[in-house]
C-alpha cells in the first residue's frame, strides 16, 4: 500500500466538493465518516494444525440511496483507512452511476498468496460467521475485490445461506454463473473504463486507432484493458507494469505473449529482454493515455504528475491520484477520467446481478454490455457537463454529481 493515507485524500476530496456545493456544516459532518464500522478477530485453523488469527474488516459508508454495496480485499498490508476510503469511494461511485445503492467495502489482513485453498475456504466462512448480522440482499451486497475471486464470493455465500437456512444467492455478486452470477462481470471494469475513455477520446478529438496507452498494473482489470483497448479500438499498447517493474516497446507489446510470460513468471519483467521501468519511468513515457489501473492508491502524487505527457488518464483503480497531483494534470491540461466515474463498470454490473438474483431471470451477455455502455456513456456526459458548468475538473465534477444525489436522498429522508 502507498504511505498515502486514502482516508484523509478521500476526505479531502470531499471537502473540496463541499466548498463547490456550498454543503451546510451538518451535512459535511455526516458525509465525512462511515455511518458503521465493524472489526472482527477471525480464527483459522491451518494445514499445520496450527490456530491463526485474522483481523477483519467491514465499513458501511452510507445507505441513504439504498443498501450498502463493496468489495471484499484480501491483502497483507490492508489497514482501516483503507477499507475507509473504498467504502466512500463506493458511495459515490454508485451514485455517479444513477445505481440505488449506498458505499461499503471490506478486507481482511492476509497473505492470499502463502494460503492454501482450504485455508482460504475457512477464512471466508469464517469472515461471514463474524459479520453475517449485518449483511444480507436489502442491507449490504459485497462483491470481489484485490485477491479475492468468484470461489471466495460462492463460500461466502454458501456460509451466509447455511447460516439462514435457505439459498440467499443475493447476498454477494462476482459469483460463478452456475450460483446466480451474471454474464459480463468478470471484465466489466475494464469494459465500462474503455466506454468512457471513448467519449473522452471523442471529447478530445483523438483518434484511439492511432494511440500508444501505458497500462499501469498488469492484473485483473489491467490485463482486460489492455486487450479491450486493443479489440475494441485498435490501440498499440507499449508499457506495463505489475508490482515487480514494468516493460516498454515503442513498437508494441504482444498482450496475449505478455500475459502468457506473466502466468509462467508471476511478473511482466524480463519479458523479450526489455529494460526493467519503475512505474514513475511508465508513468512518464510519451504515450497517449495512461490506464491506472494498479492498487498503489496515492501513486500520481505532484511530484510525478509533472512528468506525465499522456492527454488522457484512465482511472481503473481506486484513488491513483493525490489532490496535489490532480492540481498539476489540471494546470497541464491532462483529462483524467476519475476512479469512481472510471472503474464504476464493476459496481455496475454487480447491481445487474442483484436485479437478476431478485427476478431468477439471467440476460445475455449482449444485453448486459448493452446496459452497461448506456450508463457508462450517461454518467460521463453527466460529470463532463457539471465539469464545463462549474469550470472545475473532471474529478470535482464527479464528485459534484454524485453528492449532490446523496445529499438530496438524505435530505427527503429527514438525516439533515
């Protein structure tokens, strides 16, 4: 994790949005803290025998749109202010989206990678019995997150139904299709990310055929962006990077090749004999777009963001940007396509599978795309206008329309 701390940027964020709303103090107050957090000591018993304890985490931002929704993470470096500010971040990436759903994220303190899949098995189920009192289809939705998957998703799940007595599908989403997942899920960040660097690209009058894109973190949504960008646009991509380094060809990269070379290595480097980059070297590359789209919040800082040359910024991940470098792309003139606007396909569709888990009635993969690319093209037309309207940039214009929208819900309901 970055010695950023993403709860106070995401407040900060906040407050900037507040002076722009001209919000009353109690409302701000309200909107600056979760309304529940909840940390749970988890026991697993390991293959050794052995009995470890795991600190777990689950943080209920706000529900004033409707029940909490957020992904679970696994990682050994996660801290509260972490989970934090992806609880707000969701808050407003679902409002941005128009989506009737509140914010809320989790994680637990773990090494996925050194755990076996039973102990993962237990971990997850174990999690469940911890906070299962306080989730549930009409109260809090989790979905996947940084190290965790469609299997960890249906365990959960499983446990949550035991728990209940009867199946309660509804409980998460990004689950296995055979359990009441949805068609589209799997690269839906990515895809949603490619519908709004489109109409930025359309914004910007630049030809995405002709474009170089540097893909900031080679993981999940990276990967699918990467060919997306590739199949949907014609793009050359030339930089990637992980959390071991990154690769540069001016001339191209093979993604398929490269992704192959990563699942026999576990990293892009050494990768044809290319020089090894730091992901400020990607960052600074004399490429068209940049897709952040590494979980390293707080990476585009002052300091760096003065060295990119790139016309568009892709926000795949959560809080990539700090607010003294969102001050230096504005001035440079960089479009930044903010994360909860950005790499709100996810969240998106995890609500489409809420709605089918609610009818018992699955669409197609056409419709779903279809859905998708409709809202992804709305809620950006929406904040680029607030953008021109309040002559302020693309992230305070999010933020701008997705507060608004709370505020007023938390206002008809009688909070403020």
């Amino acid at each position: 994790m970055s010695k950023v701390n993403p709860f106070e940027m995401a407040q900060q964020q906040l407050l900037d949005c507040a002076k722009i709303l001209n919000l009353e103090e109690s409302v701000v107050e309200l909107l600056m803290q979760p309304q529940r957090q909840i940390q749970v000591s988890i026991p697993v018993k390991m293959d050794n025998g052995t009995t470890r304890v795991f600190q777990g985490f689950r943080v209920q931002y706000n529900n004033a749109l409707g029940p909490y929704k957020g992904g679970i993470r696994y990682h050994p470096e996660e801290t509260i202010d972490t989970v934090r500010a992806l609880a707000a971040w969701m808050t407003w990436k679902a409002s941005v989206l128009g989506l009737p759903l509140g914010g809320g994220k989790g994680g637990i303190i773990c090494n996925p990678k050194e755990m076996s899949k039973g102990e993962l098995e237990r971990l997850s189920r174990g999690y469940i019995r911890a906070i299962w009192k306080n989730l549930g289809p009409d109260t809090d939705v989790p979905a996947p997150d940084v190290y965790t998957d469609g299997q960890i998703m249906a365990w959960m799940m499983d446990e949550y139904s035991t728990i209940q007595g009867k199946n309660q599908f509804g409980l998460l989403t990004g689950k296995p299709l055979l359990v009441g997942g949805s068609l589209g899920r799997s690269d839906a960040t990515a895809k949603g990310g490619m519908y709004t660097l489109r109409e930025a690209a359309k914004e910007l009058n630049i030809d995405l055929s002709k474009a170089t894109i540097a893909i900031l973190g080679f993981g999940n949504a990276g990967t699918f962006a990467a060919t997306l960008a590739e199949e949907m646009f014609g793009s050359k991509i030339v930089a990637v990077t992980d959390s071991k380094g990154g690769v540069y060809d001016a001339n191209g990269l093979d993604i398929a090749a490269l992704a192959e070379h990563k699942k026999n290595t576990r990293s892009v480097i050494k990768y044809k004999g290319l020089d090894v980059l730091t992901n400020d070297d990607v960052l600074a590359l004399p490429v068209d777009i940049i897709v952040a789209a590494a979980p390293d919040e707080g990476a585009i800082n002052a300091k760096v963001a003065e060295t990119i040359k790139a016309k568009i910024i892709c926000e795949l991940a959560n809080g990539p940007t700090t607010p003294g470098g969102d001050e230096i792309l504005a001035k440079n003139g960089v479009h930044v396509i903010p994360d909860f606007l950005c790499n709100a396909g996810g969240v998106t569709v995890s609500y489409y599978e809420m709605v089918q888990n609610m009818y018992m009635h699955y669409w197609t993969l056409d419709d779903v795309y279809a859905k998708l690319d409709k809202a992804m093209t709305k809620s950006y037309h929406e904040v680029l206008a607030a953008s021109k309207e309040f002559r302020i940039n693309m992230r305070q214009a999010a933020y701008v329309v997705a507060v608004k929208r709370v505020v007023e819900a938390m206002k008809i309901r009688g909070w403020v």
